[in-house]
C-alpha cells in the first residue's frame, strides 16, 4: 500500500503493544507507513515501547 499526501496512512491498533511481538509488529508497520496505536493492559510497559518507537 502506498501513502499518498491525500489519503490518509492506515491506522492499526495492536493489542498486547507492550509485548515483544507487538513492538515487532509495530515497527514492521511504521517502516510501511502505517499509523499505530499501542493497547495493552500494562500502562507503563506501553508508554515505556511507544518511547521506544518514537
């Protein structure tokens, strides 16, 4: 999928975000464009992996 100035990038929420493998899926995301939102029941570990991600 590519990202135009008009459309919008595609959104994905992971659930599990503070995870290895939901870190891993993320940056597999970003490098493709995709907007993504980090869920998991452990608030600081997600903070903590979206700081990471930058």
């Amino acid at each position: 999928m590519t990202v135009t100035d008009q459309d919008p990038a595609p959104l994905a929420v992971i659930t599990g975000g503070a995870g290895d493998v939901g870190v891993a899926t993320a940056e597999h995301m970003i490098r493709d464009g995709w907007r993504v939102v980090l869920a998991d029941r452990d608030l600081t570990g997600a903070r903590t992996r979206v700081a990471e991600l930058g």
